[in-house]
C-alpha cells in the first residue's frame, strides 16, 4: 500500500512538472531591465543633430533612455538654476554655462562644437544684400532676432549690428523672438524680411536662403559647451552621453548638419 502511494505521488509530481514547464513559455523569460531616463536641456538649434544622436547612443545603450528638453540657452539655464530636473546641458552660448559653474551648479564642462551666424531671407525674396548696413533701407520693415538676454543667436546678432553701427537705427524693425527657431520660422513665413540665425538653422529649411555669412570677428566666438548637472540623479549615465558626444559617431552627426568641431 504504502508503494503503491509512493508511486502515486510520483506521477502526480512528475505531471506537475511538466504542465509546469509546458506553461513556462507563456511567463516572461526575464523581466526587462529597467531603462535610465536622461534630461538633457538642450540649445533648440540643436535638436535635428540631437534627435539623429539619440538614435545611435540609445541603440549602443539599451538601458539609457534620452530625454530632450529645447529651447534657449538662457531660458534653459534660468530653469537649471530654479532647481528643475535635468541631468546634462548643452548650451549655445558661453556666458550661460560659465554662470552655471560659477555657481556650483554643473560639475563638468567642455566645449563640443563650434558655429557660424548667418542673416536669411525668404527663399523667393529678390533682395541682394552685401552687408547688414543695407537692412537701413526702407524697404526692409521687419527684423527678427533671439533675444538678446536669453538667446546667444540674439547676442551674437546684436553684437554684430553694434560693430557694424547701425543697431540703435534699426530699433524699429526688430521683432524678438524665444529662440533661434523661432526666428526661422518668421523667415519661413515672411512674416519678417530678414533674420539671425546659425548657419546650422539656415541648413535645415528649404524655405530660407543664406543673404550673408557674418565674419567671426565681428562677435562673440561661437561656442557650443556641454556639462552634467550637479545634482543629477544618474551622473554615471549622464556622463556615459556627455562622453559620446565627443565621439567620432556623434561628430560626424555634428559635421553633417553644418557645425564645426573646435
């Protein structure tokens, strides 16, 4: 009797086994690890480049997901510096990293890239230009440029008509805008006749043409420094994107939509 329970018990455990290994297939095999979110506040006349970058970082690095938060380099600061969550900051201008260092609030710096400022005009404009001294004209109503304060595009632009001597008489025609895309599209749309941009914004539209490459020694050098976040969270995941971008893929990237390594 006591055999036949035995062997009784043994076919019921080896039927358990089996229907246990017949629905294994129906269970997750391992759960996925968990992805790492990355903020990274970035200059908006950075985002086609970025947006190619995130591509090839996240299918080299499958646990990092990238996060973009676009806009001016002075209004991304001011949110850094008011404690809003970001792990990395890319920025279009000098002056608003070298703020955030001095106080304390990013860790690590360098310059990534370099770029050029250029005025545009609608595509189907017949207007010639060979200096930014003819924007006086009459006929030229409406100016759009970043600004100043927050927008380095607006900076550099500003700079550019100080030396050339004819900011004060265009005060009139200037239409301010949020960031250097923002001025694009009021290019785009004629809703202006001319425009500050980076040569890298001017690159991306087919609606804009190139009326005047503005020399460098006119403004401010064109620099474009990347550092992680003090108080980030996921500094080693930060650091492991802040890093790529001073890699050969993310340069190339770089170089394909018109900036320059410095």
């Amino acid at each position: 009797m006591e055999e036949f329970l035995l062997k009784k018990l043994s076919s019921v455990l080896s039927l358990l086994l089996m229907l246990a290994v017949l629905a294994a297939p129906l269970q997750p095999a391992v759960a996925a690890k968990a992805q790492t979110e990355i903020l990274v506040s970035a200059a908006a006349s950075l985002k086609d480049s970025l947006n190619e970058i995130e591509k090839v970082f996240e299918k080299e690095h499958p646990n990092i997901n990238l996060t973009f938060n676009y806009g001016s380099s002075g209004t991304l600061q001011k949110q850094i510096e008011q404690g809003a969550p970001s792990d990395l900051f890319f920025s279009a201008g000098k002056k608003q990293m070298d703020a955030l260092v001095k106080q304390g609030l990013i860790s690590n710096s360098k310059t990534i890239l370099n770029n050029e400022l250029v005025m545009i005009v609608p595509s189907d404009s017949k207007r010639t230009f060979t200096t930014v001294r003819e924007l006086n004209d009459k006929s030229i109503k409406k100016i759009a440029i970043g600004q100043p304060e927050s927008v380095p595009a607006g900076q550099y632009a500003k700079e550019t008509l100080i030396t050339r001597k004819v900011w004060d008489q265009l005060q009139s025609k200037l239409v301010y805008a949020k960031d250097v895309r923002q001025v694009l599209t009021y290019v785009e749309t004629g809703n202006v006749d001319a425009g500050f941009v980076y040569k890298t914004d001017a690159l991306t539209s087919k609606k804009v043409k190139i009326a005047i490459k503005i020399i460098p020694g006119v403004h401010t050098p064109i620099v474009y420094p990347a550092g992680i976040v003090k108080e980030s969270k996921h500094s080693v995941e930060a650091n492991a994107f802040f890093t790529f971008l001073q890699s050969k893929e993310a340069s190339s990237v770089f170089k394909k939509y018109g900036f320059k390594l410095p």
